[in-house]
C-alpha cells in the first residue's frame, strides 16, 4: 500500500490538533475556564499578597499634604515660640521656662519621628536601622511624659504665684532642675519600650515593634503603671491646683469694689479662669494619654477585641 503523501500527513497532524484544542473548549469549556483562572487569581495573590500593609497612591498623597502641614506648623510654630522666649529676656520667666521645655520637645518629636512613621505607615516596612527602631518607639513617648509633667510644673507655679503670691518663686536654676529630673523621670518610664524594641524580618517586609517577655501580662503592667503616673497622678493635681484657682479668682475681692474698673478686673480674672480650666482640657498630649492607656489595658484584658 501506498504511504500518503508528506504533505497530507501534515495537513492531517495540524488539522488534529487545532480540534483537539477545539473540542477542548467545547466539551471542557468550564475544566479550561476553572484553570484560567485558578491561574488568574494565582498570579493575583503573589501580587497582592507582596506587602498587604502598603498603601493605595490616592491614599499615600492624601497623608502626603496631611503629614507635610502637620510637619510644617508644628516646626513653624514651635520655633517661633524658641525664639521669643530665647531672643527676649524679659520673657524667661519660670512658666515660660516650661513652655520652652515643651516647645523643644515638640520640634524635636516633628522633626525625628513624624516623617518615619509616615513612611512606616504607607509602606506597612521598616526601612531604617534596628537603633533607630529603638529611639522611634522611645523618644515620642518620653516627650509626651515630659510635657505631661511640664503641665503639673506650670500648674504648680500657677497655683504658687495666686495662692501663695508673698512666698519666693522658683530661681532660674532651680526652674532648670526641675525640667531636667522631668527628663529624668519621662526616659525612666519609657525606657522599656526601648530596651525591648526589636526589629524583625517577614515574608516581603520587615517590622519594628515592642517585643515584651511575657506578651500580654508585661504589656497589661506597664500600661497599668503608666495611666496612674502619667494620666491619673497629674490629672489629680492639676484638677486641685486649677480647681482652688478658680474659686480663688472667682470669689476674690479688689479694693475699692466702687471703683469704675471694677467689672474690667473682674472680667479680667474670669477670662483667665477659663484659660486656666481649657488648658487641661485642650492640651492633647494630656487629653490623648489617658484614654490611650485605658485602650490598650482594655485590649490587653479582652482577647476578643
């Protein structure tokens, strides 16, 4: 028998196979449908699963504008406030000691930390050295001990100076002993977050956080310790210390209550009650300390949250 021609059996061959892979999306049009895409999402999960913690574009320019105003007025307007109190002398009076305390600790958190924790925000990965890890999660939380302590400061300054207006005021050095053992006292309580930090290296990124011993009952007693000597303590004094110089400049008297001024003085004294009492309330260190702590002693007590 005659073998056919070659270029029948190539017509034959390219024939069969263009059918097969016809009759494959006829007959098993959903087995080829399922396996398109299994492949598909495949694909997709290794893109979308490469850091899941990074950020949208739209969402990383929008905290882009929010974090550069933060930045710039916070800079700004703490370093105008330097300035004032360094450049004039008849402005280095005791509270505004505190205030430049305050001031400095303010620009240096703006300056340091508020660009790396927008960095570390939007990309969900840690780029930066394990040191700096460890002075990111301790130096904010010791400025905002510090401030919260400069607050008691003041409050008590306030309070000596209206109560106890004849007894001597702090010296420029005692003042300058004070905010150092404030210092002292804020690195103190937030030494551990930085002894304990840790950097850490994960499938597609790499993470800095607090790493306790003992997870959840180191976590519970430091938060527990916190809210008492940086919440509660400080709100017990400054509640006392603003409360008495309210009723003092409430119910005080001036001499010669028939003089013309008299209602000018005592709306004077009022106007200042009331700066005196938003200060606590308006100050966000303070007001964002407590309920923080109470928030994570919270979570740490309730496995579900």
């Amino acid at each position: 028998m005659n073998s056919p021609p070659l270029w029948r059996l190539f017509i034959h061959t390219h024939t069969h196979t263009h059918t097969g892979s016809s009759s494959c999306v006829q007959t098993d049009r959903q087995v080829c449908s399922s396996q398109q895409i299994m492949s598909s999402s495949r694909n997709s999960s290794n893109f979308n699963h490469t850091n899941k913690f990074a950020q949208p574009p739209w969402r990383v320019a929008l905290w882009s504008l929010a974090f550069a105003l933060v930045v710039l007025v916070a800079v700004t307007g703490n370093l105008i406030v330097i300035w004032i109190i360094v450049a004039h002398k008849r402005m280095r009076t005791v509270t505004n000691y505190f205030l430049l305390n305050l001031a400095v600790s303010d620009v240096c958190v703006a300056a340091l930390n508020t660009l790396v924790n927008f960095v570390y925000g939007a990309h969900g990965d840690w780029y930066f050295s394990s040191g700096y890890c460890r002075f990111q999660n301790f130096y904010p939380v010791a400025a905002v001990f510090a401030s919260i302590y400069s607050m008691s400061a003041i409050a008590l300054d306030r309070y000596m100076a209206i109560i106890h207006p004849l007894k001597p005021r702090l010296s420029a050095t005692a003042t300058t002993g004070v905010i150092v053992c404030v210092w002292i006292l804020a690195a103190f309580l937030a030494f551990p977050l930085c002894f304990y930090s840790v950097t850490e290296v994960r499938p597609h990124r790499t993470v800095c956080y607090v790493a306790w011993p003992r997870r959840d009952d180191d976590a519970f007693l430091y938060h527990v310790i916190v809210a008492v000597l940086v919440y509660l303590l400080p709100l017990v004094l400054m509640a006392a210390t603003y409360s008495r110089i309210g009723l003092t400049l409430w119910g005080g008297g001036f001499p010669g209550r028939s003089s013309e001024n008299f209602q000018d003085q005592l709306q004077a004294k009022r106007k200042v009650l009331v700066l005196l009492m938003c200060r606590l309330h308006l100050e966000p260190r303070f007001s964002s300390r407590g309920p923080q702590d109470g928030l994570n002693v919270f979570k740490l007590t309730n496995s579900d949250v």
